[in-house]
C-alpha cells in the first residue's frame, strides 16, 4: 500500500504540485538545501557531559524541540547504526537510549507511526537484538522494519553523483515524511570515520559497488540523494580504533557527547575535530562540501554548545 | 488393544510434523534443547553421535534401544519420520483399487543384514557415504530442507507481501536460497525410489534398505512384547494381511513375522475376533515362526546391490592443505571449509550423515551443501560458502543443532579460538592498489582485526594480514568487492588450528570527561 501510495502521490505531485498533500509528504523532494536550516536558531548544537537521553532533550530543545521537524500525523524513520552484533558498551552501534529517546519525542510531536530499520552487516535479527535497540525502540512504540533482503530496496538515481548514479534505497526513506539519521561516531577503517554520511550505507542494498569504486566519492555522492530531516550524532561511547566493528570494549572511550545539526557535512566535520581528526582527512567531507550538501567552515556557523 | 493403532497414528503425525518442521525452520522459531531431544531419538544420528561423545543424546539412543526390546519396531511406526512419508503415501496408494490390499512377502532378511554389516564396516572405515544414502533420517531432512525450504520461502514471502500491502512488516521475508541442480538430484532420486516402493510395495524400504530398520529388526526379535496370532480364536479372515504394510503377516499358515513388523497395529485394529495379540512373552504360547520367503526378488536385490556396494570406494577424502600462499588460487580453493566444531576435515566428513540441519538453521545462510568438495565420500556434506554469506563470530548455533557429532558443540569462547582456515591476501588485485581507492570493506567486517588497515600512499589504507588471530570465518572474503576473484579469501585448515585471541590493550584514556568542544 505503502509504495503504491508513493508512486500515485509522486505522479500527484507532477501535476498539482504545491498542493498541502504533496508538500507536507514530499517536500524533502524540492526544498532547498539548508533552506530549512535558515530558520533554526542554530546550524549546529553540541551537547557534553550527559547520558545520551539527557543530551538528546537538551539539545533539541536549543533547536526549538523536535516539533520543529515532525508534524501531526507524519510518517517517520529514525535510521540508527546498528550494523553489527556487538553489545551497546562496545560502541558499535547507536546507543539504545538515545534512540528510544528520539522515537518517544517523535510520537509526542504527534507522529502518525516511526520506524526504525537498518542495512546490518552481521546477522540482521542478531544486531537489531543485541544492539540493544529492537527492544528499546519498540519499547518506546516505534516499528522496526527489515532490511535484509533485496526486495525492501527500490532503484533510485542520483543525479548529482560523480560515480555513483544509481542505488537500491530503502522503501522506508521514500515512503517516508520525515527521516533522522542517528549515526555513531566512530573510527573506521576505510571511510576514516563513520558519521552521518557514512550512516547512509545502511539505507541502500549494495555497498559492494561502493566499496569497489571510491568509497570516499560514493558516499559523497549519496549525500547529494536525500538530506536527512535531521542529523543526532551519538558520540557517548566513541570507538577510537579498530573500526568499525571492533574488537572488544578496550577500543572504547566514553565521551558522553552529542552533534544534532541539519547539516550533514556541518555535523561530521565537527565530530571529525570532536574525534581527534582533521576533517580535512576524511576525503567524503570535502567531497560532499564540493557537492555542496553542506559546510565544513565551522567557525562561520552558528553553533550552541552545551555541557551538562 | 483397538486403541493400539490410533496411538500410534497421534504420535506417528506427530513426530512427522516436528521433525520435517525442524528442516524447513527458517525463522529458528524451534528452541534448540527441542530440536536436540528430537534429534536424539532418531537412531542412526544417535548411534554416530554416541560414538563420538557421550552426551545427553546418548539417552536417546538409549531410549530406543529400550523401546524396541521391549516392545519391537515402534520406532519405525511411530518416531521414523521417513516411515510416516511412506505411510502417507500408502493411505493414497490404498485408494487405488490395485494396491488397497497388501500380500504376504517375506523380507529379504539376508540382503538386509547384508547392508546393514556393508553400511557399519563402511561408516567404521570412515566413509559415510553408504549410510547417506540409505539412512532415514538424513534423507528425510534432505527431501525437506532441498526441497520443501524453498516452497516455505516462497510461501513466507507471499504473505510477508500481503501482510506488506495493509502496510505492515510483522512477517519478514526470507533470503532465497540458490538452489543447485546437483544438490536437489539426490534427495529427488531417493524421494522417487522411496515413494515408488512405499505405493507399490508398502514398507519395503524399512525391510530392505534401511539400516536402521535391519538393526532394530534384530533387537526385535527378543523384544519383549510381540505380535502374535492367537491360533485358537483367529477365524482365517484373512484382514490382517491385507492390511500389514510390511507382508509379514502370512495368513493362510498364521505366520507373524515379527522382526520385519514395524508395529503398526493395523492388524490388531482391523481383526474383527482379537485373533491377534500384542503380549508380553512369558504370556506366549505360540512362538512366532520364520515364514516362506520369496527367493527370486532376494537373489535379485542382492545381485543389484552389491554391484552398488563395489562402485563405491570408501574414503577418499581431502588432503591436507599445503601452506596456503605456495598454492595457486583455484588449488588452494578446492579444499572446502567445515565449521567450527567439525574439528577436521576428517572428522567432519566421517561423521557427518548430510542431513542439512545445520543447513537449515544458520542464520547468516553461510552452511551450503557441498557436491563433490569433500570427494565422492562426502557428497552434500555442508561447507562454508563465502561466496554467499560469512559466519556470525558469536553464533555456535550449527554446533550446538548437529545431530551426528560430526560438528561437536563448542562454546562461543571457545569458537572464537577455533582457526577453520586462513585468509590469504592478493596485494595487486586489492582496490587500493589496483584503482587507488578506499575500501577496507575486509577490515571493516573482520571480527578480530587479523585484518587491519594500515597506511598505505597518502590518505590511503591498505589491508594487513596477521593469520595467528584469523578465525577463518570468511568475514573479510564475503564483502571484498573485486572481480572475478576477491582479492582476500580464505583457505580450509584440513585439520582445524587454535587461533589466538585478538591482542587487547588499553586505550591511555578509556573516560574522555573533557567539556571543551574543539571547534
């Protein structure tokens, strides 16, 4: 129903376009970037020092709450990492709490119903299990959806990318109203860091072209595809090497921060430094700011900093 | 005594449905202890097991044999769920007018001992080829895991497709399964030669072929309680013999058979003047006797089988690997992966009776039959597939389900020790080297980080190998991108190595308690 309901609203949409319907389902298609980004106080808010609920909350709230981004009766996907069958502690996927947390403020904010998905690695009902967040998320009333096999995923082009031009995204994200990536931040053998961009992987089926031809410049690519809504770097446990799967909990830093911008390239650039690293080595940063997704100039943002 | 045979027929259908359950699982929906006392009562894996440890399946074994000197061949009746297939079939065969009554025709004892003694010489000799092919239980989770699996795939996913329609995703589909022609021939050929002799012949299959049929025959014949026909009040009707699917009863001479009976009681059941009994034998006064038996298809069988029995060489299997590097890709591949607890090629393929439990449950999909990878021996013996999938570090699940002990059960420490093989790693086919790219698709997915990324030209990273903490699992092999051959694959330990655990050391700050942000 779902996907029928996109195609007929997409043919809608070519002949009434700027009617309510098609704008509030489908405005991600023709907003402009950073065109929403203009009327937030901020273009990026960094939060320390709390549990990853806490900074959640905090955070939001300097931006306006999470109302400023889901409307009454929207549909939603909150996409976190949770790639891999690793415990919480192990800062391999998103933290539970944090995704709980932003699902129960989307319901609050008057969602119609929020998903949660992503595109493992491991074994799919193994990580969604012992990620922690299957049971946190549901917990919380959002559904998770599965990923794992190819029929989920709908061809989709990307107009703007240098290499990549085509990828199989996830039903979930063009069906949906509103999409918030919540990556993880952490160390990563061969995107450098895995942030927000670097999250996307999760929403299409193959990574193996990518991996295949320039990693760095696909990614960059699919940035240019669909900008999230919004954009909650969890940076509470950070693994600092052997990414990103690692290999035990001695990998680990506790940090206990938090990113939350609309800004893809704004938020990894400023995990990047929060890090340790000089954004200026994560070769997809610079790609997707030459593709304008974003900005890497943080000393020229808007940024609210906030340490609990 | 009439209720004899509406017991069976609860139980019979029941282990049916359970056991053929348990190969078309593909949600693991069946707790593993479950599927373990399941599996325990099912003599041949129970037998194999048994003999290579002793654990709780023994009892199973136990239980059997128990079962069967006590009250003969109900296991083939009722636990054998191969039986029950048969008996399917013979409940449609008995619509047709021709095959509605059976016919005396006594078992060809001689050739049935025969492959059972050829089978066990064979198996101790450490070729399990034989046994695969004729033994039940393998054979029945073949017929249902090559190919039931797929039609429940397909059903699965039409209704996770309906359910998707009213905008739901409570049922997820399943992955389908490549389905190679060579796999699915074995497991047709055995269903069409059992479905043939089950319609035409009824339980000719037990009393012939099947070696555990011919080891229980023997316990049964100083089982405890038996079959007999009471002389005095059995009024020669006749009904028992039309209805004993396995011919062993010879009405005319009131002869019971009672080693080639598989206790179905339709006799009992259906003689209108209890002319049969089912006693303990200090109560019998009538000792069963050996009837005629039909000599002509005997001489025939045997001649068929042993001319089966000699084209098959026991043995044959793999060779050690010799130092994975020296050896040219496509040699070093022929070698096939077992599993973690298989403990050697050796082990696995001597034990394991290929009967694609483990097949069925793997989560990542990564156990594929095999064709010939383990020699002509160990045909459709699983093997690890990187092509397809690689093997979940934490999960044990194959070692714990396996019925034959041909993968003992390890512990999941204790898998991350185990090394099933090596990676090996083509520097020039690499996509940092060969397009000077970004990948470490291999590092990223390497569980212990035998795999890691080091600085390579400029911002690049390239893969190195450190095979002393490498599990094998083919983590690094599955996701690598290059064409036609991966540019890091694994090669099979033919005997199983201890790799060492991963090397862990402390980051010099583990609590970043800083509340400065650097930008």
């Amino acid at each position: 129903m779902d996907r029928r309901d996109f195609l007929r609203r997409g043919a809608a949409a070519s002949v009434v376009a700027g009617s309510y319907v098609v704008c509030g389902g489908y405005d991600w298609l023709i907003s402009e970037p950073g065109g929403r980004a203009a009327s937030l106080p901020f273009d990026l808010v960094a939060v320390r020092g709390g549990e990853p609920d806490v900074m959640f909350q905090k955070g939001i709230a300097a931006l306006g709450g999470i109302g400023v981004f889901v409307k009454k009766g929207q549909k939603v996907v909150v996409k976190p990492n949770m790639g891999w069958d690793v415990p919480p502690e192990r800062g391999g996927n998103t933290n539970p709490k944090l995704m709980a947390e932003i699902v129960r403020q989307c319901l609050g904010a008057g969602a119609r119903e929020v998903y949660v998905f992503d595109h493992t690695c491991d074994n799919w009902q193994r990580c969604y299990r012992n990620s922690g967040i299957e049971a946190a998320v549901k917990e919380a009333g959002a559904k998770v959806a599965p990923a794992h096999t190819e029929g989920y995923f709908h061809n989709v082009s990307i107009p703007a990318g240098k290499v990549l031009k085509r990828a199989k995204e996830h039903e979930l994200v063009l069906e949906s109203d509103v999409f918030i990536n919540v990556p993880i931040l952490k160390n990563h053998g061969g995107s450098r860091l895995t942030v927000s961009m670097k999250n996307l992987m999760g929403n299409v089926w193959d990574r193996r072209f990518w991996h295949g031809n320039d990693l760095h410049q696909c990614i960059a690519d699919f940035a240019t595809f669909r900008r999230p809504t919004l954009n909650v770097v969890d940076a509470y446990y950070v693994m600092k090497r052997n990414g990103p799967r690692g290999v035990s909990v001695e990998d680990v830093v506790t940090m206990k921060a938090q990113l939350i911008s609309t800004d893809m390239v704004a938020v990894d650039t400023a995990a990047a430094r929060l890090f340790g690293m000089n954004p200026k080595d994560v070769d997809h940063i610079q790609f997707a700011a030459d593709h304008k997704v974003g900005r890497m100039d943080l000393e020229n943002l808007k940024i609210e900093r906030i340490a609990i | 005594m009439q209720s004899l045979k509406k017991i069976r027929v609860v139980v019979s259908l029941l282990f049916f449905f359970l056991l053929s359950f348990l190969f078309v699982d593909l949600w693991n929906v069946v707790p593993v202890p479950v599927s373990n006392v399941l599996v325990s009562i099912q003599l041949v894996p129970s037998i194999t097991k048994t003999l290579t440890l002793l654990t709780a399946t023994s009892f199973g074994l136990l239980f059997v044999v128990l079962l069967t000197l006590l009250f003969g061949r109900v296991y083939c009746s009722s636990i054998c769920p191969l039986g029950t297939l048969q008996d399917l079939v013979i409940r449609v065969a008995g619509r047709n007018r021709k095959h509605r009554w059976f016919r005396y025709s006594g078992a060809p004892v001689a050739l049935h001992y025969a492959i059972l003694a050829v089978v066990a010489i064979a198996f101790l000799g450490g070729s399990t080829l034989l046994l695969n092919l004729v033994e039940p239980f393998s054979n029945h989770g073949r017929i249902f895991s090559t190919l039931v699996s797929p039609i429940v795939v397909l059903l699965n996913n039409a209704v996770a497709w309906l359910l998707g329609q009213f905008g739901t995703y409570s049922l997820p589909t399943l992955a389908i399964r490549s389905v190679v022609i060579g796999v699915t021939f074995l497991p047709l050929a055995f269903l069409a030669v059992v479905v043939y002799l089950s319609y035409n012949y009824g339980r000719l299959f037990c009393n012939s072929l099947c070696p555990a049929g011919a080891l229980l025959a023997i316990l049964s014949r100083v089982s405890l309680f038996k079959i007999v026909i009471d002389e005095e009040t059995c009024t020669e009707c006749k009904l028992c013999e039309k209805v004993c699917k396995a011919r062993c009863i010879q009405a005319d001479t009131k002869r019971l058979d009672f080693d080639a009976c598989v206790s179905c009681f339709n006799c009992i059941d259906v003689c209108p003047s209890v002319g049969l009994k089912y006693e303990a034998l200090w109560k019998n006064k009538i000792s069963p006797k050996p009837a005629e038996v039909d000599t002509g298809r005997r001489t025939f069988m045997n001649a068929a089988v042993t001319s089966l029995l000699a084209a098959v060489v026991p043995g044959s299997t793999s060779q050690d690997t010799t130092a994975a590097s020296a050896l040219s890709f496509d040699e070093s591949r022929r070698h096939p992966i077992a599993p973690p607890g298989a403990i050697s090629i050796e082990h696995f393929s001597s034990l394991c009776t290929a009967c694609h439990l483990c097949v069925t449950v793997c989560p990542t999909q990564v156990l594929y039959p095999s064709l010939l990878e383990y020699g002509v021996a160990g045909i459709l013996q699983p093997k690890m597939n990187y092509a397809a999938s690689y093997c979940n570090y934490d999960c044990i699940l194959c070692t714990e389900i396996c019925p034959s002990g041909a993968i003992l059960p390890v512990t999941a420490a204790a898998k991350k020790e185990i090394q099933i093989g090596k990676s090996v790693f083509v520097k020039e086919d690499c996509v940092v080297v060969s397009k000077k790219k970004a990948c470490a698709a291999c590092a990223e997915h390497c569980p212990t980080k035998a795999v890691r990324m080091v600085p390579y030209e400029g911002n690049l990273m390239i893969p190195e190998l450190n095979n002393e903490i490498c599990v094998g699992c083919g983590a690094c092999e599955y996701p690598c991108p290059t064409e036609p051959r991966r540019a890091i694959y694994v090669v099979a330990n033919s005997v199983h190595q201890k790799a060492k655990r991963p090397k862990v050391e402390r980051l010099e700050e583990a609590v970043d308690k800083s509340k400065e942000f650097p930008f």
